[in-house]
C-alpha cells in the first residue's frame, strides 16, 4: 500500500526534482567552459582498397 501512495508522489514531484537535480548531479562544467560549440568532428577511415570514407559527427 505504501509503494501505491508513493507512486502519484512521484510522478508529480519527478519533475522539480529532475530540474534541480540535474545542475548538481551533471554540473554544467563542460558547456560552461567552452566559449563556442565545437565545430564538427570529421572522421576519415581509409579502407584496404583505397576508398576513403569521411564521416561527420555533431554536424
């Protein structure tokens, strides 16, 4: 009975907890600290046979 009373408490609070808790368990730091997004990731893989294929990542 007491998992059936906790479970509408939950739900309603999920939310304001997701919002607080999300700063403080994954602190900002990263995106804080760069200035600008990072441009696109560019990967180059160069097969056996010559052909080369490029793949961009975060585009």
């Amino acid at each position: 009975m007491t998992t059936a009373q906790q479970a509408p408490a939950m739900s309603t609070a999920d939310g304001d907890d997701a919002a607080h808790q999300m700063p403080s368990s994954h602190p900002p730091t990263t995106a804080m600290s760069l200035p600008r997004p990072l441009p696109p990731l560019v990967l180059t893989t160069t097969h056996d046979d010559g052909h080369v294929t490029t793949m961009e990542i975060g585009g």
